[in-house]
C-alpha cells in the first residue's frame, strides 16, 4: 500500500492518479466520474466549453459520485488579435480542406467564449480542484479559490515556470514534460527552448519547490505512475491513456489512430489551433505546418479550423483531425475506464 500524502488527504484521494484535463469533448462527465468513483481524480477540460455546459457538466458529475473532480481552463493568454493579412492567409489556406469536407469554407474567426464568464462558472460550481495552463492565475482569481477551499493547480514546462507558479501562489504545481500529448502548457519562454523530459522536469521541480508537484507526460501504465512516485511526485496525471477508454468522448477515428498496431510518429504543430500541442501526425498537419508563421493565432486559428475537424470525425477520416497523443500512445490499452483504474492500481502497487 502506498503511503496517502498532503495531496491526496487533502481531496481525500485513494489513489494518486489523476485523469488529465482534455479540452475538446474527451472528458465526458461519465469519464470524469468514473475516475472519481474508482479513487482518482478526474478533470473537465472546459477550456472550450461555455459557462452554462461547466455548470450543467459539473452538476452532472456530482449526481453520478461524491469523488473529487478539477475543472480546468485556458488562463493568462494575451493572444495577440489577428490581422487582416492572417485572416486571409488562413482563408487560402483552409479552403481546398473546407471544400474537401463539404463544409462552408471560413471567413473570418468568432470571438472566444469570455475566459472571465468561465471563472465566474467554475467558482460557482465551486469544484475541489481549479486548474489551469497556458499562464499564471491573477492574485484575485487565487484568492477567489483559496476563500472556497478550491485547491489551484498550475501547469510549468520549465524550472523558471515552476518558480513563477509558486511564487504567484498557487497550491500546487501540474508539470507537463515534453512527452505530453495535446497543448503545451509553456508561457515564459518561446516552445522550442520549454521541451524538457519529465523526467528531467520532476527531479528539477521537486528540488526546487516544497509544493506537491504532479507529474504529466507519457505515463501509461502503473509501472510509469511508480515511477514518478520514487521519483517525488505526489500524483501522476495521464492524458492519452485515457482517450480511448469507454467513457471518452475521442471521436472514433482518432481512437482508431491512437490503438493503430503500425503507429505513426507524433509531432509538435501549430496548424491546428495557433498554438503548439503534439499529435499523431497526418496529412492536414502535412499541408499546413509549413504555413504556420502566416496563419490567424490561437485560438482565432482552432475556431477557423472546427468546422472542418468536426466534419472529418463525423466522416470517420482522421487526416483532417487534431490527432492529439502523447509520444507514448503506442501503449494505450481501449477498456472501460473502472478497470483502467484497476489496471494502474495493481501495476503501481498502490
Ligand atoms: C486531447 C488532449 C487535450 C488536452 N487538453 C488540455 C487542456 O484542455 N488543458 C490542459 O491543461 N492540458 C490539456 N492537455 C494536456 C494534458 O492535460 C496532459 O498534460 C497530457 O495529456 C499528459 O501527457 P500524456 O498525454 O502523455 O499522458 C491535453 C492533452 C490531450 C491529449
């Protein structure tokens, strides 16, 4: 039996497994809640969800389990504003794919859902854990949590960004190595100097900070999550292991990508949302990477690209797809999530 530690008495956690945030429809309410029930904790990716779907999503989890859940946004983003030059780079760019998809070619990118209205959401809903990426949580919003007993979790891809999260107040730190499937989380220095391994990034962080780090990052198995634990870790969070259990929401033919028995390699791009994440790669990345520098920013690029990865998911075609995966995807294991739970258990000897 593995020792409880501050983290996980803290959430009243039985185990130090947590389900990684996932923006963009993975993290059901029934994945969250399964996790929950099972002794882990599960997050909501809201980052792309309106306030009113957090409330009802948040609701619904506490009708299925009275098990510890986060939910996680998108925070201190100052995303600079697209330019009329970008705006129809991208339009080129996208049309040949709009066309191919059947879809009504973009024109221009809508606004983003107000992150303010999100936080009003998430600290009415009061969830057991907040946690965030992309930035440092302004000192108003981590007061806001600590007077309702909301622990706050930022994510660091660096030694410099694990300092700049203690010293802003946060309770806990998420470090995310360079492994990691989906978003990077960096935010104080360009990507391409921010890609530590985790285990690099763990042993540095837990040097440096006496905050309970969490530790992300091509962890599939128990074996990994013990891994973490020896190595200072109070709890291991896992993304892609994740996506294609029975409770994610991954359209299926990204599922069908992630469980490929002849895997393709993942890759760092931008031609998706504007902003750096790691996926599978695919002809869409193929056609569209190389124009990267031209196109609309994040998040103006991901709301000019839906339309078209919406309407390849529902054709089951994952070459237009953000194919999100984290570099150790070839070890995903597709079950119901309450007995992926039980398979971390037993492997870490938790
Ligand atoms: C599909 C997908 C979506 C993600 N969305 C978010 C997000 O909304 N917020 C966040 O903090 N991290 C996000 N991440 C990163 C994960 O929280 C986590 O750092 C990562 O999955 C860990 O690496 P692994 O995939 O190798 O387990 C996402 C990852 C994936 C695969």
């Amino acid at each position: 039996m593995h020792e409880m530690n501050d983290f996980m008495i803290r959430l009243g956690l039985a185990f130090p497994i947590i389900q990684a945030p996932m923006a963009g429809g993975v993290t059901t309410v029934e994945l969250v809640a399964e996790v929950a029930k099972a002794g882990g904790l599960g997050s909501i990716g809201a980052a792309y969800l309106t306030p009113e779907i957090i409330k009802i999503n948040a609701s619904a989890i506490r009708a299925r389990t009275n098990g510890p859940f986060a939910i996680n946004l998108f925070v201190g983003t100052d995303d600079p504003a697209p330019t009329p030059a970008e705006i129809a780079y991208t339009c080129d760019i996208l049309r040949p794919w709009a066309e191919a998809y059947g879809v009504e070619p973009p024109s221009a990118p809508s606004a983003p859902i107000a992150l303010d209205r999100q936080i009003e959401a998430m600290l009415e809903v009061c969830p057991p854990v907040f946690s965030f990426t992309f930035g440092l949580a302004s000192e108003d919003l981590l007061s806001a949590c600590r007077s309702r007993h909301i622990l706050t979790m930022g994510t660091a891809t660096t030694l410099e960004e694990v300092v700049a999260l203690e010293q802003s107040g946060v309770d806990c730190i998420c470090v995310q190595g360079m492994e990691a499937g989906g978003h990077r989380g960096t935010f104080l220095r360009p990507v391409e100097e921010s890609l530590i391994g985790l285990m690099s990034l763990l042993g540095m962080a837990v040097q440096a900070t006496s905050l309970p780090v969490i530790a992300a990052g091509g962890i599939m198995n128990g074996q990994g999550i013990r891994a973490v634990l020896d190595l200072g870790a109070s709890a291991a969070s896992l993304g892609t292991a994740f996506m294609v259990t029975d409770e994610a929401g991954t359209p299926p033919a990204h599922q069908h990508m992630l469980a490929e028995a002849d895997p393709r390699p993942t890759v760092l791009t931008r031609a998706f949302s504007g902003r750096t994440a790691r996926g599978i790669t695919n002809r869409f990345h193929e056609h569209v990477s190389p124009h990267q520098n031209h196109l609309v920013p994040f998040p103006a690029l991901n709301d000019m690209t839906r339309k078209i990865r919406q309407a390849a998911g529902l054709a089951g075609d994952a070459e237009a797809l953000s194919l999100w995966a984290g570099q150790a995807y070839p070890l995903v294991r597709p079950m119901a999530t309450a007995h992926l739970m039980a398979a971390l258990v037993t492997e870490a000897h938790l």
